[in-house]
C-alpha cells in the first residue's frame, strides 16, 4: 500500500493541511471510507484525530458521522481523542448530522455513550429531532423522543416547528405520532403566518388534513400574512375533495378576498376547475360578478381562458355584466377578439349585450383591431360579417386594424380588410417606433414588408 510505504519512511509530514479547505491527510481518508487508511493512520499514534477543516468547522469524527461510516465511527470513538459534541461553523453536533442523515444505529450509539446534548439548536435553530421530523425518519423521531430531551414543539429561525416540517413533507406517520403523544401544538403559525394545517391543505394531503380536523385543535379559516386561508389554497390548487371537506365542516368563509380583492371563486375560474366553480355556485355565497384590484371579474377570466363551459355557467346564473370592462376598458368581448377564439366571441355576441367597437383606455383599441394584430382571420371575418364592426376605427397612434395586420406579417387578413373596404392609403397619426414622424402610409408599409394589399 503506498501509504504505508510513505508512512514507512518517517519523512511524511502527515498532518499536514491542504490550502483549500485546511483538511489533513487523515479527514481525507475518513470523508472517503477508507477505513483501513485510517486505522493505519492511527496506529501512527501521530495523527492529529480532531482537527477542524476550514471549510465547514468539521472534524474526522464529524464527517465519519455524517456519511454513517460506523465502523469508523467506532474506531475513533475508541481512541478516546475525539470531542464527541463539538460544533462546526454551522453549530451543528455530530449527532445532529447523525439524525439528519438518517443514521440510526449511530442515533443510538451515541445515545449509549450518554454524552451528547440531545436538543442541542445549531445556528439555523434547528435540532436533532428537527432535522429527523423534516427529513421523514421515524425510527429516530421516536428515538429521539423517547429519551424525554426533546423540546417537542421548538422553532427554528423560519419559526418552523418539527411538526410543521412533518406535515408539509407528508410524512403521514410522523404527523401522527406527535399528534399521538398528546404534547405537540397542532396549530402554531410561522413567520408568515401559515399552519400545519395549511400546508397541509396546500400540498393536497387528504389524510393528513382528516387528521388534523380530527384534533378539533385546528383553525379552519386561519388567515397568513398574504390573506390567504386553507380553504383558498386548496380552491387554488384545485384539490376537489378538500375543498368539500372544508365546505362540509361549515365554518369556511367561502367568498373571502384577499389583498388583490380576488376570491377563492375568482382563482377557480381563472384555473378552469369547472367541478369546483360549480360547488361554490351552489353554495348561494359567491358574489359572481365581483371586481377585483383590476377590475377584471371571474367571467373575464374564463373569456380570456376560453373556458366555455364555465362560461355558459355563469351565463346561466343571470348575474354577469356581460360587457363590464376592467380598470383598462378591456371586456371580455376584447379578449375574446384577441385570443381568436370565435365560438366565445360568438357566444358573447348572441346574448346582445356587447359593444363590438369598444376602445380599451390605454390605446384606445378595438377588438378588431387585437383580432388583426394577432392574425385571427376567422374572428376578423365574423367581426366584419356578423358583428357589423366598424372597419377603420382608428387607435390613439391613427393606426386602423389594416395597419396592424400589415405590421405584423398577415397578409391573408390585410388583404381580407382590404376586400371588405378599408383604406389602404390611411397615414397613423403619431409618430413611428424609430422616432421619426414621417410615416409611411398603410400601402406603403405593405410594400415594405412583401404584402400584397390587391
């Protein structure tokens, strides 16, 4: 072994450390398993057992540990050099790592020796029996509990506690051991003001939620720092069968807003969850038409997302504004336009409440104009032929929808324009993109960009 032949010539300086990270010979040896360079390296008796690196603050004892080399473990255990409870840069013991990393028959190796601190918080303010809770090992949660050390409901710096953790992870068992031991808070909030039972809810975990009811120990509609409860994160998810669940126990504020005036019906139809916008329909307690901090409503939403069943739901609820434009002057009708989507722009048309040359208030465009812009020619056509829009209705810039579909490369609709009758010879009104307020008329434009108009 070439290591023993450099350790055989007495001329290897063997605690030297390297520059990058201050690590001898031997953390190098024990960091990678070799164990029987390790016990070559102690039979030495010139090896400097404990020395911290420089990367972390670990020392060999603290690596063996957090890899779960036992064997290596014991051996520097028997030399009786080794500070069985120091802490690196991190604050962190080799027993924490241990518990971290799941390396039970250490857990409890170190347990027997009886000379670790059990709860002891590294800088993160996280424990041993923290790190075994958030990382799913429930042997050592049980360990660790067992020995009645524990401080069962401690925070971290994120004001996370080990039950917390355990609930957002799912670990189901875990959850229910510490509910079983009648000592662990079920409802205590984080920083940001959420719960277990959120995150729970959050993650879409459907036992674990049943669980936490169970307790009766819950706030259902508990609120965090964002206004958001339970019951809206599992309407926003689309978690169908906790939203009932919620729904049934009664104590759930169905229409509540949250700081952008938006509802958990609002995000239901934004999301397309058709099953539940029609739970929340039949609850009687959804404001359908609300505005939120946009003034966009929940039937804008489904329009612009071309939900069309949802919106023949709300239609049918004859409580929609149809045409409500939001704080832009954008309606559903303009979004429709825009999206080409023609079985909704019909659908809105039919019911006689729209305004087909509406102007948003930005720019003052039509929908027949975002319809040319985006190349929709089925929509222009309809537009044209059926909605009776006006043809050169002109933006703030004195651009017409010819102008914009010529802009944007769609030839087969200019020339569409062109057919039905607008005018190829209008000048836009404002200046042009480079700066310049010489602007070429819309033939011209078509002829810069390879369009025939004819």
């Amino acid at each position: 072994m070439v290591v023993k032949l450099l350790l055989d010539t007495n001329k290897a300086e063997i605690n030297s450390k390297d520059h990058q990270y201050g690590r001898t010979p031997f953390h190098y040896a024990v960091v990678k398993g070799h164990e029987a360079i390790v016990k070559l390296m102690l039979d030495t008796g010139n090896v400097e057992i404990d020395q911290p690196d420089n990367l972390s603050g670990q020392t060999p004892f603290s690596y063996a540990v957090e890899n779960g080399y036992e064997s290596i473990v014991k051996l520097l255990l028997d030399t009786g050099k080794v500070e069985i409870d120091s802490h690196d840069s991190n604050g962190q013991t080799p027993f924490s790592y241990a518990a971290e990393f799941g390396c039970e028959s250490i857990v409890k190796l170190l347990l027997d020796i009886g000379k670790v601190e059990i709860d002891s918080h590294d800088n993160s303010d996280q424990t041993p029996f923290s790190y075994a809770t958030k990382n799913g090992y429930e042997s050592i949660v049980k360990l660790l509990f067992d020995t009645g050390k524990v401080e069962i409901d401690s925070y971290d710096n994120s004001d996370r506690t080990p039950f917390s953790y355990a609930v957002e992870k799912g670990y189901e068992s875990i959850v229910k051991l510490l509910i079983d031991t009648g000592k662990v808070k079920v409802d205590l909030r984080n920083r940001y003001g959420q719960t277990p039972f959120s995150y729970a809810v959050e993650k879409g975990y459907e036992s674990i939620v049943k669980l936490l009811l169970g307790t009766s120990k819950v706030e259902i509609d508990s609120h965090d720092n964002s206004d958001q409860t339970p019951f809206s994160y599992a309407v926003e998810k689309g978690y169908e069968s906790i939203v009932k669940l919620l729904l049934d126990t009664g104590k759930v504020e169905v229409d509540l807003r949250n700081r952008y005036d938006r509802t958990p019906f609002s995000y239901a139809v934004e999301k397309g969850y058709e099953s539940i916008v029609k739970l929340l329909l039949d609850t009687n307690k959804v404001e359908v038409d609300l505005r939120n901090r946009y003034g966009r409503t929940p039937f804008s939403y489904a329009v612009e997302k071309g939900y069309e069943s949802i919106i023949q739901l709300l239609l049918d609820t004859g409580k929609i504004e149809i045409d409500l434009p939001n704080k832009h002057g954008e309606t559903p009708f303009l979004y429709a336009a825009e999206m080409g989507n023609e079985s909704i722009l019909k659908l809105l048309f039919d019911t006689g409440k729209v305004d087909v040359d509406s102007h948003d208030c930005r720019f003052s465009r039509t929908p027949l104009s975002y319809a040319a812009q985006h190349g929709h020619e089925s929509t222009v056509k309809f537009l044209l032929d059926t909605a009776k829009a006006q043809i050169d209705l002109s933006d703030r810039g004195g651009r017409t929808p010819l102008w914009w579909a010529v802009d944007s490369g769609y030839e087969a609709v200019a020339k569409l324009l062109v057919k039905e009758g607008a005018d190829p010879d209008i000048v836009p009104s404002d200046e042009s993109t480079d700066g310049s307020t010489d602007q070429p008329s819309i033939r011209e434009l078509a002829a810069l960009r390879g369009i025939m108009l004819d």
